[in-house]
C-alpha cells in the first residue's frame, strides 16, 4: 500500500468506532452502552484494516460496538440490513530513516470510501502520495533502492487500495467476534512512487469487549508483493494488537501495535505503535487523530494523521 504499514488498520479501527456512534443514534441507551466500535485491519496489505479507513483498508476510512463490530446491532437478519457508509479525507505523515542514513519524509492525502451492508464491510482508499528522500512505498512500507540512494522529491497519486471483510462469528461469552478480509492493492501509481504491481493479502481479526468501555482487539493476516524488475520482494505475516476504550458514545481512545515481517532480502520486520482518538462531533461529521512511534530502525521513527469524516 502507499502508506505506512499500520495506517489503514489505525484509521480504521478509530474511524470505525466514530461510526458505531451512529448506529447508537437509533437504538436505546442500553444497547448504546452494550456496542463496541472496533473493525481493524480490513486488508494485511498495510496492516491495515483497521485502521480501518483509518487505514482501516482500516483503518483508516475506518469502526464499530457491543459484543458485535458495528453495522450489526444485533437487530439484522439480512446482508444489507443496518447498511451505512463513511466519505473521509484528511492528510498523514510520517518520516523515518528506514535503516539508511538519510531521511524519507511521506505526506498523504487520501479519499477513503466504506459502505458497511449488514455483515459485509467494503472499502477503497485512494491517496495522493507527496515523497522526499531516497525510500519507495513498497507493500505499504518505505524501502530503498540500493539502486538509489539519492534524496528525490516526487508528487502524484498513489495506489488503489481495496478491501472487503465479512463479520463470520458474533462475540459470545469467552469467544471473541471474528471477522475474515481480504484485500489488493492496484498498482495506480507511477513507479517512482509505488512499485508498479498488484499486492494481495488475507486476514482474520477478532474483537473480545473485556469491560463494558473496554475492547481488545487483535488480527493476523499474510500478504503477497508484486515485485519489480529491479529488486525481489518477499511475502510475509502481518499481525497486531491493541485495545480501544469508549468512556462516551461520541468518543474513542485506543493504542495500538503492529508488524510487519521484512519486505526485501537483508531488511528487518518494521513495529510502530500508535495511539489514536475518534470523536463524533454531529450525526453525520467525526475526527479521528492518531500518532504513530517506530519500535525499530527500520520503521518510520515518528508519523500522524488526521481524518474527517462524513456519515450517512
């Protein structure tokens, strides 16, 4: 994907929460309190999802709540029952070194979309990628091209990324909601932004609520990268880990972990954590703002996002 690793789980696991709120509007209190806004990682492509179109192919758009991810309330007996959709924009960031000696910034600005029919949650994010430095997005990762170790600029719109994820077991007593995705990642852009080829992934993600304001969540997943002409990428596990906490239903805070195995030959598994907060400021309009911190060289050593998002 053209970002980095976690960002589509991230925004949304977190944008997703803003969108259980929603679905609150229209139910009593006590179910309110009862729904967990949690849907991670929707494609391992970029560890994402989550967040997530939040990135969250999360995250990122990206959320949900009770013992059900959001969109099923529990109410619903057809696919397209409770069905609801999110428009998000908004602008990411992060730099890092990667394992080099100098630094590659990434500025992103994307048009997420998400359509959640009942169980089925669909979603697709295009970005416009702004990068600064010798690295290439690669598998929703910065590397560098022992070919080139020059610091560029170059600007233009990044890959498509597309992902669709269907809620397969409800929470009940000690067995947690499971949900099975599956993404792509087309190759939309130029090569001197992305690598010009198709990715795939697969994931499972489960949600357990722990408390009546607490989930945790987690999710495993493998993807498969298109490799260039000039150098071999490998295929590997993707996995994270994290909890969201809603101590109102027009708010969310959480943290979370991700990894990612090693994308090239000589290069380490990239780590971040990310905390991140969602809030519902109306029925149709939410914020999402998150952080991200790299645990490793080869992860960006600082990033973060924004995203507005409108409901309806």
């Amino acid at each position: 994907m053209a970002r980095d690793f976690d960002r589509e789980w991230l925004i949304h696991s977190a944008n997703l929460s803003v969108i259980g709120s929603a679905a609150d509007n229209n139910t009593t209190e006590g179910s309110s309190m009862k729904r967990y806004c949690i849907l991670a990682l929707a494609s391992g492509l970029s560890l994402t999802g989550g967040p997530a179109l939040a990135d969250d192919l999360a995250a990122p758009t990206a959320g949900q709540q009770a013992s059900q991810p959001a969109g099923d309330s529990g109410r619903s007996t057809g696919l397209l029952a409770n069905s609801s959709f999110e428009f998000a924009t908004g602008a990411d960031y992060s730099i890092g070194r990667y394992g080099a000696t100098l630094d590659t910034s990434v500025w992103s600005i994307p048009l997420d979309a998400k359509a959640q029919l009942g169980r089925l949650r669909l979603q697709a994010s295009l970005p416009y990628e702004f990068i600064k430095g010798p690295g290439q997005l690669v598998g929703g990762v910065v590397i560098l091209n022992a070919r080139n170790n020059t610091v560029t600029s170059r600007s233009g719109v990044g890959d498509l990324n597309l992902s669709a994820a269907y809620l397969a077991v409800r929470e009940q007593g000690a067995l947690p909601s499971i949900e099975l995705a599956g993404g792509v990642k087309v190759p939309t852009a130029p090569t001197s932004i992305g690598t010009g080829k198709a990715d795939y992934a697969l994931s499972a993600n489960l949600y357990k609520s722990i408390a009546p304001k607490l989930t945790l969540l987690g999710s495993i997943g493998y993807s498969w990268l298109g490799s260039p002409a000039a150098y071999t990428l490998k295929n590997g596990v993707t996995a994270s880990g994290g909890f969201n906490f809603r101590p109102v239903s027009s708010q969310n805070y959480g943290v979370s972990v991700a990894y990612r195995d090693p994308v090239a030959i000589g290069l380490t598994g990239q780590a971040v954590v990310s905390p991140y907060a969602t809030f519902r400021f109306a029925r149709r309009l939410g914020l999402t703002l998150y952080g991200t911190a790299g645990l490793n060289s080869a992860s960006p050593r600082v990033g973060g996002g924004v995203r507005l998002s409108l409901f309806r």
